[in-house]
C-alpha cells in the first residue's frame, strides 16, 4: 500500500527522476547544436575530464560528419 506522496513517480526532493529535464538539455544535443550554429569546439561549456565535455565534444564533431554527408575520419577532406 503507497502512502500518498511516496509511491513510484512522485517527486521528492532530490531525485533525479523527477527533475524536468529535455533532449536538448542533454551535453550531446547542445554540442551538435553549437556546430550547426556555426560555434567552435573551444565554446565547449563543460570542464577538461568530464563525461559532459566528452559528450558534448563527440557531438560537435559527429555533426560535421553530417554536414559533409560522408563519414570522413576528423580533419580529411574528399
């Protein structure tokens, strides 16, 4: 028997699952917008080390993969 308010689902303070967090908030999503936006690697808002830095910078460089439409390795040119 849930007691109101403390059943799956429901927010407390604290937990992560309750926080109201979108795609585009995401490290991955925000790196791949910056290189449509035309912004450099170095606008990377992430500190050196972290997993949101490398996420961000994998994204970055992933999208000017799409932008060329080739899956050209980083910094080759057809």
């Amino acid at each position: 028997m849930d007691v109101a308010g403390s059943g799956p689902g429901t927010p407390s303070e604290g937990n992560p699952m309750t926080e109201q967090a979108t795609a585009s908030d995401s490290p991955f999503i925000q790196g791949r917008n910056a290189r449509v936006y035309g912004k450099s690697a170095a606008d990377c808002p992430y500190p050196e080390g972290s997993q949101e830095r490398q996420a961000w910078l994998q994204a970055f460089a992933e999208a000017a993969v799409d932008d060329r439409g080739t899956d050209l390795p980083e910094g080759r040119t057809a």
